[in-house]
C-alpha cells in the first residue's frame, strides 16, 4: 500500500520561506519525523534553491522526493499510483500517529467494501504558535465542507489530491470519513493570520 504525504512548500520570496521555515521546525518536521508508522514517500513542492536545507531536517529513514511545482505533482501522480495521497501544510502538525491512523482506516475499508475510494478527513485544533494554546475551531467538516487536512484513498490510479481546493473535494468521492479529533493542528502564526477568521 503506497502512501504520498504531499506538502506545498514552495515560495519564491526567500524571506517567506525562511519565516515558513522557522515555524515548520516547530510544526511540522518533528511532527513527520516521530511518526509511528514510516511506510510512506514525502513530496515536497519546492524552489530548487531551498532543497538543501530539507536535507538536513528529514529523518534519514523517510524516502523524500522534490516536485518543482503543483503541475509536475500532477504529472507525476498520474504516472505512479500511490494508493493514499495525503496532503499537509508545511506549517502544521500532525500527531504522531496520524500517518497510521490512515492507513488502518483505508485498510479496514478497502477490505470490506466495494467502493473504489475514501476520503479521510481530520478536524484540527487550532495552535497559536506564540503563546502555545490549542484550541477548539469554529468551522466544522462534513461530508459536505471537507477539511484541509485530507487523505484521498483509492483502489485505481484515477484522482489527485490536489485537483479541487479541499472544500470541493467531495467531488471527488462521496465517501468520507471523519477521524476523532486530535489528529491534526492548523498552526496559527504571523504568517497566516488570515487563517484566524476561524478561531
């Protein structure tokens, strides 16, 4: 069972990235390091010239490959089929046994249904990086409103995780499971504020 985390990370300003850079240290790297269940490929959308400095931040036993765009993603997943494709902010966390969590819930499906594929959503927390509270968020995922933390499961190599904003992805199946919450944290800092509409 082949299993794509798939992140943009692409900035063309170097300083954004840099800020990006220093929240991920905090978020999202300790967070796809530590994870319990280490059997999937990390995609990183990203500018050529920051490459070398992931090198350094990925755990050695995580299989990374680079895209140099959301197209080249889309190119390349239609000729290599990856049964999960999990896609994930740069600057979120996930808990550490969130990659297992998915891929127990697809394995359970897969083995007693006939649906070709499942959407698998996480409700976040939201994280206020600055003064580190965790706190509950206001917009709620449905089958209808699909969260951004979102796995696509299929059994053929027919959709990209990336083919809708997340909140039109139900498009692509109608089919989707919402995990306890816990899993994932949208994380809230000088960056993204125009993510705190929500909290």
């Amino acid at each position: 069972m082949k299993h794509a985390i798939i992140v943009r990370a692409k900035f063309k300003d170097d300083k954004l990235f840099k800020n990006y850079l220093d929240v991920a240290k905090q978020t999202f790297f300790p967070s796809v390091n530590y994870q319990t269940d280490k059997n999937f490929t990390l995609f990183l959308i990203m500018e050529s010239r920051h490459r070398p400095l992931i090198n350094l931040m990925i755990n050695p036993n995580i299989n990374l490959i680079f895209l140099d765009s959301m197209d080249h993603g889309k190119e390349y997943f239609s000729k290599n089929f990856y049964e999960i494709q999990t896609r994930h902010d740069f600057d979120d966390w996930m808990r550490k046994d969130y990659i297992q969590k998915i891929r127990a819930e697809w394995h359970t499906h897969r083995e007693n249904s006939i649906v070709e594929n499942l959407l698998i959503q996480s409700q976040p927390y939201l994280h206020v990086l600055r003064t580190k509270r965790i706190l509950p968020m206001h917009t709620r995922y449905s089958n209808k409103f699909v969260s951004m933390h979102l796995s696509l499961c299929q059994k053929t190599n027919k959709n990209y995780i990336y083919e809708h904003y997340h909140h039109k992805m139900n498009k692509v199946s109608q089919n989707i499971k919402l995990l306890p919450n816990g899993y994932t944290r949208l994380v809230i800092h000088r960056n993204n504020r125009l993510s705190d509409i929500h909290s």
